[in-house]
C-alpha cells in the first residue's frame, strides 16, 4: 500500500513541475522574415510621418511670414 501511495505521489508531484517548466520557456523569437518586414513597415511610416511635420512646419513658417507681413503694413498706414 506504501509503494503504490509513493508512486502515486511521484507521479502527481511530477505533473505540476512538467506544467511549470512549460510556461517559464520563453516563446520562440519570430522569424528574421518577419522582424524585417515589420522594421521596413516602421521606417516607411516613420518616413510619412516626418514628412506630414515638414509640411505642417512649412505651412506654420508661411503663415508666420504672412503674419508679419501683415504687421509691417499695419505700421506703415
């Protein structure tokens, strides 16, 4: 009765520990494939992005200009 109580316990102790050790490996890397694409995909929305903050400085610039050209023509009257 000893011995079939200990391998049943060995048994069912050494389930949980299996579980365990299956959740503390770390998922696989993704593949190079993939993490290439995803850095193309950043720098090309990147590239967008800086480009829309060129043309808004730009247009913040001319209406600056604009502004001011404003201005002077207030003072000359």
């Amino acid at each position: 009765m000893t011995k079939l109580l200990r391998a049943g316990l060995v048994a069912s102790l050494g389930v949980p520990v299996l579980m365990l050790g299956a959740c503390a490996t770390p998922p696989p890397p993704p593949p190079p494939c993939d993490a290439c694409a995803a850095a193309q995909h950043a720098e090309a929305t990147a590239n967008e992005a800086l480009s829309t903050a060129h043309q808004a400085l730009e247009a913040a610039n001319e209406a600056r200009a604009a502004a001011s050209r404003m201005y002077q023509r207030g003072l000359r009257k």
